[in-house]
C-alpha cells in the first residue's frame, strides 16, 4: 500500500502530465485550423489565438515547475522532512512471535486463582476440621455393658464405648465430614493447577529456546555484517529488548518451578488433615476402641437393677495433635505459595509493561 507522500507524488506527476497533454492536443488542434483556413482571416485570427494559448500554457506549466524547484526542491518532491527509511538486506527473517499474551494470561490465572481462592479455602477448611475435632469428647459415645459369667458371683463388665449413630464422640459430625470433603476438593484443585504450572513452565523455556534465543542470534547475526551505523544502533537495540525479555521470562518460568514446588510440599498434609478426623469418627477401625474407657452398674443377676451402662470417659478420641501439626505445616507454607504467586504476577507486569513500551 502507498504511502501518503507516495500518493501526492502521484498525483502531482499525474496532473502535470494531463495538462502537457491538453496544452499539446490544443497545439495540434491549432495547427490543424491553421492549415485548413484557405486565407479565410476569420479562420486565420481563431488559429493563431489557438496556437498562442497552446504555447502559452505549456510556458506557465514549465515556468511554475522551475520556479517552485529553485525556491525550493521540497515543494515539487513532495518528501516528508527528518524521516529516514531504514533499508538493509537481513541474512534471513527473524523467528516469528509466540502468543505470548495468551501464555502470560494463562500463568496470571493459575497465579490469581491460588492467591484469591484456593490457598484460603484450605485454610479455613483446614482451622475448620481442627476447631470441629478440638469439641469431641469421649462422654458422648455410649459404653456396652455384659456379664462375664453366668454365677452369681460373676460381675457386670464393660465391653466397649459404641460411637454409632446418635452416640458419635464429636457432636458436629456432618460438619466434620463436610469440611473433609472439602480439603480433599481443595487438594484435587490445587492439584489441577500445578499440573498447568508445570505445562506453562515449559511453554516459557520452549519459547525462550525457539524464539527469543534465535531473535538474539539473528540480531547478532546481523550487527556483524551491517555496515551502516545507523542500521547497527536499530539492530542492537532491538537484541537489548529481546534479551531483557528473555530474562524477566526466565525468572518467571524459574518462579513457576519454585510454585510447583510448593504445591508438592503441601499436598501430603493436605492428604492427611483430611483423613485424621476418621479416627474419631468411625469406631469400628480407629481410635475410639483404644482412647475411651466403658463404665458399667449393676450385678450380672440383680433383677431389680442389672448389668447397666454408666459413661464413657477418657477425653477426646481424635488425634488432636496430629491434626494441630499438619495446620500449622499448612499455615506456614500457605504464605510462601501466595508470596511465590504475587512474585509471579510481578513479572508478568514487568513483561507486559516492557513489551508495551517496546514493540
């Protein structure tokens, strides 16, 4: 597509070109009267005013071009001032553009959504299933009471402290579970993101080795054979910008592998917070069997009164401790995830606000 003062050139070029024309056809139109006037001076007198005008016109055609060029070449070149074309013959194109937008939106969302969503939602899951479990006690479940004998002599003995439907040692044991779900969700999740940390990771290096790399060569590349300096100073800036690029994209590619990291670290206890409850919750299996103690009333044949359950006792069943423990190794890698992933989207606005100023 032609430029604007390509356009004008044209057009002037154009212009004079037509008026040399008309001013020659009314020359030869002129003549033609001239010749064929037979010494009619009507005839005669038109002719030789069509002559005239002929000649005079192309005088003021070529009399304006040669004024306007000595006052001023500009005038009739019709070339915008202080612009330069810069011209050379590249050994080669340089490699094309990534979707790097795209790429960048793609980390800024894996960033964004464990910042905002996911990391507090395993805490508050996580405190939860601590607070909830912390309530439970062994007082709640109901002890199991039998004879060991069937002689009088023999006494009524507790068997075992039952924690089925409606004798549970943790009263908000829906909610429990509800929060269990929940952390396991949470992990799932977070999960979900790593794996696309660690795709996006290696959509960065790929980028980094297929295109950045190779522009800087081409750069160089050229900045060798180039004799003009002008040309030069052009082709060693854009290497400047390509490789400051390249640098702030392999902090964020090396920031992603720290993030995935971490993510690693935290699963496990993620794992686990999530299971412990269970030893509390259900008594075929797990801890209330071993952790509370059955008391029973009664004689093996008193009519009146029988071998009857007291009370359960022995404090809470759950794992307590071990559920404090994986909160806190939660708690404390919580902020390094978040802080990786503010690191993150820091660079991701150095990028963006490089390539705006730069491309």
């Amino acid at each position: 597509m032609p430029s604007l003062t390509d356009a004008f050139q044209n057009l002037y070029t154009y212009i004079i070109s037509i008026a040399g024309v008309i001013a020659l056809v009314g020359l030869i139109i002129g003549g033609v009267l001239y010749l064929t006037s037979a010494g009619d001076p009507e005839k005669l007198s038109k002719a030789r005013k069509q002559i005239l005008a002929a000649f005079l016109g192309i005088v003021i055609l070529l009399s304006s071009y040669l004024i306007l060029r000595t006052i001023n070449p500009e005038l009739v070149s019709f070339e915008m001032p202080g612009l330069e074309k810069i011209i050379f013959s590249p050994l080669d194109i340089p490699p094309l553009e990534t979707k790097t937008p795209k790429l960048l939106g793609k980390v800024e969302e894996i960033a964004e959504q464990l910042k905002k969503y996911i990391i507090p939602g395993i805490e508050l899951s996580s405190q939860k299933i601590k607070d909830l479990t912390d309530n439970c006690d062994c007082s709640n479940t109901q002890p199991l009471c039998f004879c060991d004998g069937g002689e009088e002599s023999n006494s009524c003995q507790p068997r075992q402290c039952y924690a089925g439907p409606g004798f549970q040692p943790c009263p908000n044991q829906s909610e429990i579970k509800e929060n269990q779900k929940r952390v396991i969700a949470w992990k799932d999740e977070i999960l979900y993101y790593r794996n696309r940390a660690i795709a996006e990771e290696q959509d960065l290096q790929d980028e980094i080795k297929k295109v950045l790399d190779e522009k800087i060569v081409y750069y160089q590349k050229n900045i060798i054979i180039e004799d003009d300096e002008k040309i030069i100073e052009y082709l060693k800036e854009q290497k400047e910008k390509i490789t400051i690029e390249k640098n702030l994209k392999k902090d964020l590619a090396a920031k992603l592998k720290e993030l995935v990291d971490k993510i690693k670290e935290i699963e496990p206890f993620m794992s686990e917070i999530g299971t412990l409850p269970d030893k509390c919750l259900y008594d075929d299996v797990f801890g209330v069997n071993n952790r509370c103690n059955a008391h029973c009333k009664g004689g093996c044949h008193d009519i009146k009164e029988g071998c009857e359950p007291v009370n359960c006792d022995g404090g809470n069943p759950c794992p307590v401790g071990e559920i404090q423990g994986k909160l806190l190794l939660i708690q404390g890698l919580n902020p390094q995830i978040i802080n990786k992933s503010d690191e993150i989207l820091n660079i991701i606005e150095e990028i963006i606000e490089h390539k705006t100023i730069t491309i």
